[in-house]
C-alpha cells in the first residue's frame, strides 16, 4: 500500500511543486485516463496541464488516504483561479505509474458556520486494523442515509457525542447538520445521491465519492472519519457536475 503512496506523492510532488514537465513521462502512463474537468485526457493532457501553471501555483497537502491502488489526496490550491480551491485528487496507480485521475475542486469558504476550515483536524490515518469495519460502516450509511435518504438510521452511523463538521455551511453536531440540510431544502437544494461510485478507506478515514443533485447536477466527495464505530467528523467539497468535459471519461 505504502508504494501507491509513495508514487503518488513523488509524482505529485515533480509534477505540480517542481512543474517539471519531464517527469511526465517517468510518473505518467502512456494510457493515463483523465476525469478532471481541468485537463484534455491522456499523458499530453497532462503535460499540456504542468506546462500551463502559473509561477504562484502551490498545493498544500492535508491529507493522504492510500487503499490498494487508489490513493486520494486531501488539500488547498493556489493560483489556480483567483480563489484558492480545496478539493481532493483521487489516483489509481498501476505499475509505478499515475493509470487514472479523478477531482473536485470548490472555492476556500474563510467564515464557515463551526468555525473550522474545510481542511483542519487529524491528518494522518489511525486504527489501520479497523480498515474494513470502517469501511463497511461508512458504505452502508452510504447506502442507507444518503443514498437511501433513510434518516430515522442516522444515530446507527454518526455520534451522537461528537460529529466536527468542516462543511462551511453546517455547524459542529448533528443538529448542525440537521439545520443547514433545512435550510438547503428551502434553497431547492436537497442532498440526493443517486449513485455511490467508489469508497477509499485507510484505518479511521473514509472517503466516498458519489454523484447525484444538490439543486443541480453534483460529484459528491464525502470525507468521515471513524472512531469506536460511528462516525464523528467530516468534510467535504460538492463541485457542479461541468456541462461540458474537455474529454469523453465522464466525471465520474
């Protein structure tokens, strides 16, 4: 697991904090598959996209979540617009190589309803033996609560004690969320996940990637962290689903 990770923080690192365009082709498969709204598909997509960031582009890593092949990256970018962006980076890796790229990236929100920011709180991954009873309690709350929209089940899943929200619209606590979840409802934006895509997990962490309406066409990237079997904390970024891709890959 631990040479995924090692791949992907090596190329991430040549790639978008060197800009070292030569590194594509020693960290980039010539098959590279690419789901990001921001670049064309393939390894040309990919240099086309490291020769074409600005001098004050950085990436601040917050977090990192391996699982088998797939490694996701939690963080904050700079120089990519006006406003920095949080989003998470997913990639699978196949025989040392970046194979496939997937993202979502949401405008930094400075004054959020509890007071965190969208990518503070515990960054490295704890309880790696609970890995999969993490796991499948996140995926059947997927399932259930969000996918099922089954909310009488949501005290089985998230504590009742502790849930730190980094949402910048939803207060700390399930009354948190219970309150902004009212509130979108009356904005016409209900949380509707039509489809759970892929769930990433490493010990305490959790991350699943859906897609689905929040008043519009979303790709929704969950992030819950796990402690004695409920969910206590989040995060999240909730990009529009673009109208149009610069290749045929889908988002998702």
């Amino acid at each position: 697991m631990g040479n995924a990770k090692d791949t992907v923080l090596a190329a991430a690192k040549e790639l978008f904090a060197d800009k070292d365009a030569a590194a594509v082709d020693r960290r980039v498969a010539p098959d590279y598959k690419q789901h990001s709204a921001l670049a064309p598909d393939g390894i040309e997509g990919i240099r086309g996209l490291v020769a074409s960031l600005p001098a004050d582009f950085r990436y601040e890593g917050a977090r990192v979540i391996a699982d088998g092949d797939l490694v996701a990256l939690h963080g904050t970018y700079y120089g990519l617009g006006p406003d920095p962006l949080v989003g998470f980076d997913l990639f699978r890796v196949k025989d040392g190589k970046l194979a496939e790229h997937w993202d979502g990236l949401v405008p930094v929100v400075k004054d959020t309803a509890s007071g965190r920011s969208q990518t503070d709180g515990p960054t490295e991954a704890t309880d790696l033996d609970k890995t999969e009873a993490n796991r499948a309690l996140v995926a059947e709350f997927a399932e259930k609560v969000l996918k099922g929209a089954d909310y009488s089940v949501l005290t089985d899943y998230i504590s009742t004690e502790q849930y730190d929200q980094h949402n910048p619209e939803a207060a700390d606590g399930l009354a948190g969320f219970g309150a902004a979840a009212e509130a979108w409802g009356e904005q016409g934006k209900n949380l509707v996940y039509r489809h759970i895509h892929r769930v990433i997990a490493e010990g305490d962490f959790v991350l699943v990637h859906a897609e689905g309406e929040f008043g519009r066409p979303v790709a929704y990237w969950d992030l819950f962290r796990v402690a004695d079997g409920k969910i206590v904390e989040h995060w999240d970024v909730v990009p529009e689903v673009p109208a149009e891709m610069p290749h045929g890959n889908g988002l998702f």
